[in-house]
C-alpha cells in the first residue's frame, strides 16, 4: 500500500478550478517532490491530502484512509507531519514550551530535547519564540512538524527564508528522517533542493501534473544532448579538433552531441596523441531547471546549454 | 504505520480527552500569563476602573433602583465589564489574531480535536473573567464597603449565561473581521461605545430612549441583571435579561458554524 495515493483528484472553488485530474503515488519511505509555479495548485493538493481541505472530485488516500473522512481525521493526524508555507508559532512561548504543548497531542512523540536538537535550537531552547530570528522559527515549524514521530511529513516549502547553513541543515534532517523509514511529500520552488532530497519529482503546471519522474530523468532529461566545454589548446585552430565545435563566447569551446561517449572518445584520444591539455574540460546536461521552465512556460523544456531534450509525456 | 495498526475511529475516547482539555487550558494560562503588559491591561483595567468609580461615586443613590448606593450599581457593573471583556473582546481580537497568523491552521493540522480546542480557548476566557470577578468583588468589599452577591444563585446564574453567551458572540464577530488589523479597532469601538450607552458608567434609567435603544443589545442585560441579582433588588428579574443573552448568545453559534475558517482570510 503506498503512502500517498491520488486519482483523478480534482478541485474547484466556483468556477474557478484549483486542480484537475491530477494523479501520482508516493511510496512508503519515499521523498516525493511537488513542483509548480504560484497558483499551480501544490498547497491546495497537499491540503487535501492533510485532510484540512475537502476535494470536489476523484479518489486519494493518505496512509491508506480517506483524508476527508472525519471518523478517521483525528487518527490520521497522530501519524502525520505538516510544515506549513507560512510562519505559524505562538510568540510568547518558549521554544520548549510550545514543543512541550505539541508533544501532548501525540500517542508516540519524540522526546522534545531530541528534536530540539535535530532542529539546532539547543542554545535557544528557553527562548522566546518573538526573540528568535526568522530562520530559527523557520526551523521551530520544523520541529513541530516532526514533534509527533510522523509517518508521513508534509513539507510545504520548508526552506523558504532559510540563510545556506539553514537550508543544508534542514536537508540533513529531512535526510535522516527518511533514512528512518518517513514518507516524505515536498512542495518546493528550489532545483538544488529537488536534485538534493527527491527521490521522484512530479510538476503541477496549469493545475494538472505535467511530467513525473526521477529529478534525474524527468522529462527525458537523462536522453537529451549535453554539452562538452573545454579551453582550446594553445597553438591549435578549431578546425583542427577531432569533432565540429563552436565558440561559447567565453574563451572556451562547445561541443553539442547526443553521442557524448563516442565524442569524448574521439576528443581525448586526439588531445592524448598530440599531447593537448584540455584545460576546464567539463560535459553539462540540461538542468533540472531548464526541464521545469520548459514544462512551465508552454514550450517544451528549454535547450540546456544549447541543446535539445525530449518532450516528457504526461503519466 | 505499522502493518497490523488499523485506523481509530472516532474523536472523543473519553477521560483521557477531558486531561488533554485541562492540560491546553494549562498551556493558554501560560500563554495568557507569559505576555504580562496585556494580562496586567487585561485584568488591571477593570480594577483600575473599578477603584476610580468607587472613589468617586461618594454617597449618590440610585433612585430607580431602591435606593442602592452608587458603588453598589458600579461594582456588579464591572464585573459584566470583566466578564464582556474577557469573553468578548479579548476573545474576538484573539482569535483574529490566531487565526491571521496561521495558529488555528496549525492546531487543525494537529490531532487536537475542534472541540478539545476551543472549549480550552473558553475555558480560559472565562477563567480570565472570573478572577476580574473575584478580584473586584475583594476591593469593593475590603476597600469600600460594597456588599454582595445578595442573591447568589441569581448572581452566579447572570454570570454563567453571560460568559457563555459573549464566548459565542466574541467567536462569531471574530469571522466577521477581515483582517489582525482591523481587529482591535472593529471590535474594541462598537464594544466600548456600547458599553458606555448601556450603563456601565452611569445608571441609565428603564424607559428612557437609550435604555430603549441598548435593551436591543445584550450588554445592557448583562449589567442590569449582574446589578440586579448582586444587590436584591426587589421585584427584578434576571429572566427576559438571560433570555436575551441567551438568544444573543444562539445567533454568536451560528454565525460562527457558518462562517468560521481555520485559515488567514487576509482581507
């Protein structure tokens, strides 16, 4: 039974359609990812699957129940996490205190030292939450999230307002928690923290999902063409080069292929044989992020560095 | 979820829920205490006034109330200043307040049932509103000389129905404000004006066109019959001021059931 599990989920306020037709499962263990610009419909589906929001159509399952049902509601919500988008924490309790008040509402809590130094507020830990800076109440919601032990964490874009050092903590602890065995649904606006956590990625675009996959292949981001860069050797014209290439307009070359095993081949035996260095030698395949603009803007993912990738087809 | 842990049904699994009230009414105690400027306002106000209105009443008379001292018709109507205070407008600008910064979301996101939650919000609304009670009723009595309840279950009955009733009524206008910043100026103006034109601080004589206009309210019942059962007054009844109350009270709930929600409206 997987964790999360959406058909035909469909919502509408009026007229006005928040989400149609979407579909995907999230496997137990899993970090799943919901990418998609404002508007797209990510929060809605992920409030649905909370249970906090009803659906106007289609069948979802969270932890095997109905999210909507009220018999099971407060069940459900012993075994689940939420990290809301927006900062929501009493000003006037200390870190302690609030975690303390929490922890009472679940059968199995983690013990609230523990969390509090998972989410490295140890120093802070008898401070009021209105002294706390932005990203260290960032982290606090975090906390609460977890202050239950959940099964499933929904995280709705819990890096948003965090310094580096935060956002790398925070994956460092999204990562533990699913080497640990939690389910992990995602809603972010950051590649890096896509490629960084996702095990599958899927993009709302147009309130409907419009690829899924793994960050890595998502889109047929693992078919399309890379890009091979080097610095032309000193001496050496570039018709001379074992394969066409063209300036890059930043004192290097570029190489475009869908080929790259048989080009770099051909490149390296050439510059082993004239004993050519090939200085900033690098082979870059589209970004996580052309694929999303691509998928987001209408006109099938972008060229990364001046190539072309297949246009993923909807599951 | 382990493979063999089935789905609970149900939300109230008995004394144990009844702990989980007291122990949130336990943490908005400390919420409340732990911002000491506005629990001091809260309950200093009354008292405050309450000193102020007793130093100065002297030996007035109330004519159309038998005759009672002055401090007697303040001190019983300051405390359904207390209870209106605490029940009603700390209440709506609270809940404004929480529900604009994402609070009642995230506690609707927790396993805290509804009702587990807000029976502990009106818990400690009224606990707020009894020791404004308490502690007026201690300086009027050690401090001037005002004597009461006389009629006592009157009294605590006037009381009881009263927070109940502005618990729904301060629930119901927090669903109606916009916004967190218009909250302390919507409710606290149409409450202090109201306040003011129904007798707290003067007597406002039945039959008159105000006491004609504010007996549609029922802030003015709450006073007159707190005045009436704190000091005896012959030949009151507190009933048709409870009943209003009451009825007052029933239109907070479904204004509330029918326009509550959990998430900021940001209007």
């Amino acid at each position: 039974m997987p964790a999360v599990s959406v058909e035909h989920l469909s919502k509408s306020y009026g007229d006005t359609v928040a989400v149609r037709d979407v579909n995907f499962e999230v496997e137990k263990g899993e970090v799943f990812a919901l990418l998609g610009p404002n508007g797209a419909g990510k929060t809605t589906t992920v409030e649905i699957l909370e249970g906090f929001r009803d659906r106007t159509g289609g069948r979802v399952e969270t932890l095997g129940v109905d999210p909507a049902d009220h018999s099971t509601q407060r069940w459900l919500r012993t075994r689940i996490g939420v990290v809301l988008q927006e900062l929501a924490v009493e000003p006037y309790y200390s870190v302690r205190q609030v975690l303390t008040r929490n922890a009472g509402y679940y059968p199995n809590p983690r013990p609230v030292d523990e969390v509090i130094d998972l989410i490295g507020l140890t120093e802070k830990r008898d401070d009021r939450i209105k002294r706390l800076s932005g990203g260290q109440q960032r982290r606090l919601d975090v906390g609460l999230g977890i202050i239950g032990n959940p099964d499933l964490l929904f995280l709705d874009e819990p890096t948003t307002g965090l310094d580096p050092s935060g956002r790398r903590e925070t994956w460092d602890l999204i990562r533990l928690l699913a080497a640990a065995g939690t389910t992990v649904l995602l809603t972010t606006h950051y590649m890096d923290e896509v490629e960084a956590l996702a095990d599958r990625v899927a993009v709302l675009f147009g309130q409907e999902i419009v690829a899924s996959g793994s960050p890595t292949s998502i889109a047929g981001r693992d078919l399309g063409a890379v890009t091979i860069r080097f610095r032309l050797p000193e001496g050496v014209s570039m018709d001379s080069l074992p394969v066409p290439a063209e300036p890059s307009g930043d004192g290097l070359v570029e190489i475009h292929t869908e080929d790259e095993l048989q080009v770099l081949h051909d490149l390296t035996g050439w510059a082993l044989a004239g004993r050519h260095a090939l200085q900033g030698l690098s082979v870059l395949r589209v970004s996580l992020e052309d694929i999303y603009l691509g998928l987001t803007e209408g006109a099938g993912p972008r060229r990364g560095n001046g190539s072309d990738v297949q246009q993923e087809v909807r599951p | 979820m382990s493979a063999t842990e089935l789905p609970v049904k149900g939300s109230f699994r008995g004394v144990g829920d009844l702990r989980l009230v007291a122990r949130q009414v336990r943490f908005e105690q400390l919420s409340f205490w732990l911002n000491p400027i506005g629990a001091v306002l809260t309950i200093g106000f009354s008292v405050v006034f309450i000193v102020i209105f007793l130093s100065t009443s002297g030996h007035s008379t109330v004519g159309y109330l038998a005759h009672i001292n002055l401090g007697q018709y303040y001190l019983p109507a300051f405390a359904a200043y207390g209870i209106m205070a605490a029940c009603f407008n700390i209440l709506a600008i609270t809940m404004v307040n929480r529900r604009e910064m994402g609070l009642l979301k995230r506690l609707r996101l927790s396993p805290l049932p509804t009702w587990m939650l807000l029976a502990a919000i009106f818990i400690n609304s009224m606990i707020i509103a009894v020791i404004q009670i308490v502690l007026m009723l201690l300086v009027g009595r050690f401090g001037y000389n005002v004597h009461g309840p006389q009629d006592i279950p009157a009294f605590v009955l006037v009381v009881v129905v009263g927070m109940l009733s502005f618990t729904a009524l301060g629930v119901g206008v927090s669903t109606l404000v916009p916004n967190a910043d218009a909250a302390g100026p919507v409710v606290s103006l149409v409450f202090f004006i109201l306040v003011a034109l129904s007798g707290l601080y003067f007597p406002v004589k039945p039959g008159s066109g105000l006491s004609t206009f504010t007996n549609f309210f029922p802030i003015r019942h709450l006073i007159v019959a707190c005045v009436d059962s704190f000091n005896g007054i012959p030949g009151a009844s507190i009933w048709n001021d409870v009943l209003v109350m009451a009825l007052w009270g029933v239109g907070g709930v479904i204004v509330s059931l029918r326009r509550w929600e959990w998430s900021p409206k940001r209007g």
